[in-house]
C-alpha cells in the first residue's frame, strides 16, 4: 500500500531505462509533449535529430553498431508517418527497434483529430509487432514485452503507439509481471537430426560454399564460421548484410556474391556441389534468376525464421534455429574435409577475374573507397547512402569485422548513411565513423549534419560526387539505350553546405589531395564533409542484369 | 487443394487485421474466414478455409505463426472434423408456391425463421455441398437474398476416422 503514483510518461521512460536503455533519439510535438515532459528530469540520454526519418535511421544506426536496442521517439500523426521508412528498413534488415509514438487522445481517436495518424494501421505490413496503448495500467507490461520481441529470435521493429492522456494519466507503478505470449516462440530448439544430416551432407561434399548473411553478424556468429570455413577449408561469400561476418583478408573469402558481387563468388556458387546458406535468405538480388541459382548444389539453410526456410529456393536441409547455436552444434560433430582440387579452382579464379578499375587521371570513386580502409586500417564503421557508391564500398572497402558495415540492404533506402552514421558514433564515441555517400543521397537526409554539429559528433561524410544518381543513369545506361531521364542532378555547394551548419568542408578535385583531405578530416574531431569530384560515369562492375542467372555477368 | 485451418488468437484489438493485412501482402486468398471467441476469452477461434498446394500452405503456415498474436495453427483438412456453415436466404413465396417450399425445406431439415407477405426467410446449417444443392433447389423460385457465415470447423474427438465419417454425420443431422 502507499505505493507512489507516477504518470504514464514517467512509467515509460522507467520501463524504457528498466532495459538498461541510456539513449533515445527523438523529435518531440505536441501529443508527445507529456513524455518530453518527463524526460527533462530523466537519466536517458536524448538526441534530438532534425526530420524524424533521421531519428529512426540514427536508432537503427545505433542498434546495428551496439547490439542493443534502438530506440526512437516521434508525435501523432506527420512525426509518426516520418518514421515510416525508418521502420521499415530496420524490418528489413532485421534490426531491435522500438519506436515510441505520442496519439491523440483516446476520446479523440478515430475523429480524424489534428495530427492523428493510425499508425499501427499505417505500419501493420513493417512491424514484428505493435501496441496502441489503450490502459495506463498496461504500459509497464508492453514496454517490457516490446523490448522483447524486438530483440530475441529474428530482431525487428515494435512499436508503441501511447495516447497523450495515457502520458498525463497518474496511477500506481506496479513492476511488470512475467512475459507470457503464448504465440511467440523466439528461439526454436534445434533438431539434432538435422545437425546429423547436414553433417553427413557436408561430409560427402567435394565442393561446398559458405553463403553469410546478415543473421551472422545478428547472432554473433562471425568465430564459428570462421572455423567452420576454416575446418572444411570452404570457400565463403557474404551477403551485403553479411559483410564484416567473416574477415575480408581471409584466402578463403571470396567477397559479396549476387547483382554487384566478385566473378569468383558467382562461378563458385554455380560450380559448388553444397551451398550452406546461414543466416540469410536468398534475396532476388543475390539470386538472379532462381531456376538457374546454385544448379549443381544441395542447400543446407540454416536461419532463426522457419518462414525464411523454402521462401525462395527449394532447401535439402533445413536447420532452423540460432546461427550462433547451430553452427556450434554442427562444429561438434564435423571432421575436417580439406577438398584441394575446389579450393585450387577457386584460386585460380580469383587470379583471373580480380575486382578492378581503370585509372584515370581523375578521381577513381573506388580509389577513395581503398583510401579511407587504408588510412583507417580498417578499423573505421562505415555507414551508406544506397546507390553506387555503396556497391562500391561493399566491394573495395575489406570489412574485416562484424558490425563495421552499416547500410540499408533490404529497402535501400538512400538518405539512410548520414543520420545512421550518427547513431554509431553516440554508440560507438571512440571509433572513426564514415558515412560514404553519394550527392543523390546524401541530400535525402542532409539536415541531420545539424544534429552531428549539436552533439560534437564527429563524423565524416565522403561524397562521392559524380552529378548523377549514378546506379539509375548506369541502368539507364545499359538497359535503357543511355535515355538519362531525370537522372543528372544540379547540386547545392557541398562545402558551403557543410560550412553553414557548422561542420568542416573540403572539396577535393585532384587524386593526390585524396589522401590528405582524408587525413585532415580523421584527425579533426569535428563533424567534417567532403566533396569528392569523381570520375562522372563510372559503372558498378561487374553487374549481373536483373533476372539473369549468375553466370551471366557483364564487366 | 482447398484447406480448412483452425487458428488460435490472441482475443486483442486488431488480431484480425493482422491476419488478414498478412493474407493480402503475401498473395494469399483467402476463401472464407469466419472468427469468435473460444471457451476462454483470451481467445478467438478463426477458420480460415484457403487453396494452394503444399508449399503455399506451408509457406502461410509460417507466416502466420510469425504474428505474435497467433498462438497455434492446425492444417485439419486432412483430419476427421465436423465443419459447418450457416447460412440464411430470402426467397419469394407467394401463397401458390409456399407449400412447395416448406417441403423443401423439410427434405433439406432446414428452418423457417421468418415469414412475410411474398417472402420465406430460411436458415440453413450443414457442409458446402448441402448448402449448395439446397441454394439450387431454391433458385427456380427466386432468391431476394443470401448471406452465408463461412464455415467453422472442429477435430473429431477421436484421431482415427475418415472423410467418410464427416459425411455420414452430416447427413443424419
């Protein structure tokens, strides 16, 4: 008895600290006003962005470079419709988010109130779950459940959608109770049988393919495929989001595979007798066309979402379960199978059909790429726009370390690079953060440079800037007789830009500043942008056209 | 194939536009559903019947179990289950042909439930196949109006039994 009373807000932001959250990123308006009146007085840390698309991507940001949850936090009505494609691409990509939305009223839902918006109607399709909060005595119990689902089994967004009068509501704080959701099951046991089978697969294997995804970098799994790579001396590929999951130096990594992948990787997909696919799943982007995709191979899927398992592609042996969990599990019973002659054809074409590019006397966007890993040693977290400077960042740049890679893979959402690369660096202080964009791009979400001012945070944006949206004048290009419809751009001054939000601005036309103008923003400690005028039409090579097989690479 | 699914829901605001909104972006048809509460209030109970082959089946199977809201799904089709399906039609009965149809009626152990100056209002239950010979039989005689509530379904209390089984029940009732 006695117990405190406390507001809806103050139980929110309790409930939201309760899992060990210290930061938010949010934009506050007027149903939300209650909880940013709360969170005056609150231990959580809030970085205001500048659009709240931005605010959901730095969340996003900030969850795949920690591990931990992202969290954001919008109005009623446009604040939560703003989040929208945030939310979506953290779906995609399957990244913990919680979005937290302020709603009119309860008496006012439902009578097209100012800044109403139905937003768990609106982001039904893009959630793992959502709450309209409809009882004050029921938000403790939603926080703790919505953190949860967002984190256990395949991650994802949920979202809260929080009536203000819930906010201002004062009832008595009772701790939530146990989580019971009898129709959640997060984490599937494995089925040993399975192991056995796939055992016994890998065994006969002369030619077997590690294909990585995303779901390695997600379950931590990057040690055991290491070993499990190294144990059947099997050649691995990774998906874009699998990048970083196994090291980039390794002689048995043979880069991305798919539309913009290495020749090898293609060859070796169609070549391999075993594909074990883990954590990923086979995206028409990595498959081309599915009749023709992996035609000589037996495929192991091993994948945390049973739905994920025959989605695509017919599977021999599915392994559902945690990526971490089973490749554990698969170790233990594996014996080493070092197939020479494999790994031999897989050298050889490595030798022969390299990465490359031609120099000319201009900047090579690639060059810059090779730059920023050589200066920073590989040790900086680079984040993307979507476009071609991404393609080439998954390319030239040899990710070497789970997380280090932060881009929009599944929507390719451009704008997503720069308010992403603010999110890691709040996550991440101490570390050197990229963002390489391209001038379509990064104009999607400029303003959040604001934000990066703000806080002191210290990011690079590198602009790879050719005046184009570079991958649709490349499609236009190559599919569509060099018909350049709306595809050339009149750009703003970068450095002007840059200069009057408060951040550094370089602009860098002659290859030998490349590596200074790098140097100087490394070492600036200040939110720097610089403006790389580069070859103006480069193509991402090689490129698979879309819906061909592999094997039918152009470049 | 068609297929008939028993699935158990949370009983929350909005578990049927998730399952539904599900159906719709994935492509799925659905070809009736009907919904309600079970013995518990916690809990709705949806039939949804469906066709597709296996791999569809199994495909929706899983997307439906990644809703948290849904709590179990079962395939019955090829179970022994009792299903039925009500179903209520107007049709025009002037005082000639009343008789008629009042005999129909009772070959087809249907129900009177309302009566007008030209028209019988007429409750039927029973399976698809039941339902539709008795639509025909009243189609020559003019149906104002027909509205059918999609079938519920239910497992047999034993495991063992046939389709044959479901048939003969349906029947004598």
């Amino acid at each position: 008895m006695g117990a405190v009373k406390l507001s809806g807000a103050e139980i929110l932001l309790k409930s939201i600290e309760a899992e060990e959250v210290d930061t938010i990123f949010g934009y506050p308006g007027g149903m939300a006003l209650p909880i940013y009146d709360a969170l005056y007085d609150s231990g959580i840390r809030h970085i205001l962005g500048r659009h709240e698309q931005g605010v959901a991507h730095a969340a996003d940001g900030y969850a795949r470079a920690t591990g931990k949850p992202g969290v954001c936090l919008a109005t009623s009505g446009p604040g939560a419709t703003n989040l929208v494609t945030g939310i979506a691409n953290a779906f995609m990509d399957s990244v913990p988010m919680v979005a937290i939305t302020g709603q009119v009223t309860r008496s006012s839902l439902g009578r097209d109130s100012f800044q109403e918006a139905d937003i768990t109607g609106i982001t039904m399709p893009i959630v793992k779950h959502s709450y309209l909060v409809k009882n004050p005595d029921e938000l403790a119990q939603i926080v703790k459940e919505a953190f949860y689902i967002a984190t256990t089994g395949r991650p994802g967004p949920v979202l809260i959608d929080v009536p203000s009068d819930i906010s201002l509501s004062r009832i008595e704080y009772r701790q939530p109770g146990e989580i019971s959701l009898p129709g959640y099951k997060p984490a599937p046991d494995v089925e040993p049988k399975q192991i056995e089978e796939a055992a016994g697969a890998i065994a006969c294997s002369k030619r077997p393919l590690i294909y990585a995804g995303g779901g390695v970098v997600i379950s931590g799994a990057h040690n055991e495929l290491l070993k499990l790579a190294e144990m059947l001396a099997a050649p691995v590929t990774c998906t874009l989001m699998g990048l970083g999951g196994f090291p980039g130096t390794h002689p048995l990594f043979l880069g991305m595979l798919g539309m913009h992948g290495t020749k090898f990787a293609n060859f070796a997909v169609c070549e391999c007798d075993l594909l074990i696919a883990v954590g990923a799943r086979f995206d028409n982007r990595v498959t081309g066309k599915l009749e023709t995709f992996a035609p000589k191979a037996k495929v192991i899927h091993i994948d945390i979402d049973p739905a994920e398992i025959g989605k695509n592609i017919r599977v021999d042996i599915p392994i559902v379960g945690d990526v971490k969990k089973v490749l554990g599990q698969l170790l233990a019973v594996l014996k080493p199978n070092l197939e020479d002659a494999w790994r031999q054809k897989i050298q050889a074409w490595k030798k022969e059909y390299p990465l490359k590019y031609c120099d000319s006397g201009n900047i090579k966007p690639q060059y810059v790429i090779q730059e920023i890993y050589n200066l920073t040693e590989g040790n900086a977290r680079i984040t993307t726009e979507v476009g071609q400077h991404q393609m080439w960042t998954a390319q030239y740049y040899t990710f070497n370390k789970p997380r280090s890679f932060i881009t929009s893979g599944g929507l390719g959402t451009m704008g997503f690079g720069l308010p992403a690369a603010i999110g890691v660096q709040v996550g991440c202080p101490d570390e050197v953060v990229f963002d390489i964009a391209g001038d379509g791009s990064i104009q999607m979400n400029i303003q959040e440079l604001c934000t990066a001012v703000n806080y002191e945070l210290p990011i690079n944006v590198a602009i790879l800037n050719n005046g184009y949206l570079g991958l649709v004048r490349q499609w236009q290009e190559m599919f569509y007789n060099r018909r350049y419809s709306h595809s050339e751009l009149i750009n703003p001054d970068f450095v002007k830009l840059a200069e009057a939000y408060g951040a550094v601005g370089i602009r860098v036309t002659k290859k030998e500043e490349v590596v200074p103008a790098l140097k100087r923003a490394i070492k600036s400690k200040k939110p720097v942008m610089i403006d790389f005028i580069v070859d103006r039409e480069d193509n991402v090579l090689p490129i698979v056209p879309p819906g061909e097989s592999l094997d039918k690479m152009l470049g | 194939m068609k297929h008939t699914l028993a699935v158990e829901v949370e009983n929350t605001p909005g578990v049927l536009a998730r399952v539904a909104g599900l159906f719709s972006r994935r492509g799925f048809n659905i070809d009736s559903l009907a919904v309600g509460r079970t013995d518990n209030p916690a809990v709705s109970r949806m039939t949804i019947v469906v066709e597709g082959d296996d791999r569809y089946l199994e495909q929706l199977n899983k997307q439906l179990h990644k809703l948290v809201d849904v709590i179990k799904i079962s395939d019955i089709t090829r179970d022994a289950y009792v299903d039925r399906e009500l179903v209520l039609i107007k049709v025009s009965a002037d005082a000639a042909r009343r008789a008629e149809i009042m005999q129909l009626v009772d070959i087809f152990r249907a129900r009177i439930v309302d009566v007008g100056p030209k028209t019988l209002t007429i409750e039927v239950t029973g399976n698809d196949g039941k339902i539709t010979a008795f639509e025909e039989s009243l189609r020559p005689f003019g149906i104002k109006e027909l509205v059918r509530t999609g079938k519920i379904a239910m497992l047999r209390g034993f495991k063992a039994g046939s389709k044959n089984i479901n048939n003969k029940e349906e029947e004598e009732s």
